[in-house]
C-alpha cells in the first residue's frame, strides 16, 4: 500500500484505484474519509477500466457526488 500511495500522490491512475481498493478491504492506509472515493474517480477519468465500471455501479445507485 505504501507504493501506491506514492505512485497515488504523484498522480499514477492506476495506483491511485488499487490504493482505493486496498483501503477499502481493509488493508492499512493513510487515506481519509471519502479519499478512496476520489482516488477511484480520479482513476475512472484516466481510463482505468475497472475504476470506470465501480463508478457506473456506484452511480447506478445514486451514489455520485456529482
């Protein structure tokens, strides 16, 4: 977890959706509440497939922010 939250801080959108994933099952991290939720965002908007399809999934639901 410690890389990707390195590789997250500089901006690695792939990085950024694993440290979200991680975080959320459960693994140590440093992140803060509604974090994993923008790593997630932030790696949908540079393309990483499965970061697309949670957010569709947490949309469908009427859970976006937007």
């Amino acid at each position: 977890m410690e890389w990707f939250s390195k590789a997250a801080d500089q901006g690695h959108p792939q990085a950024s959706y694993n440290l979200a994933v991680g975080h959320l099952q459960g693994h140590p991290t440093k992140l803060q509440k509604g974090d994993a939720h923008k790593l997630i965002r932030h790696a949908a908007s540079h393309g990483v497939p499965e970061a697309e399809e949670v957010m569709k999934r947490v949309c469908s639901k009427g859970r976006c922010d937007e």
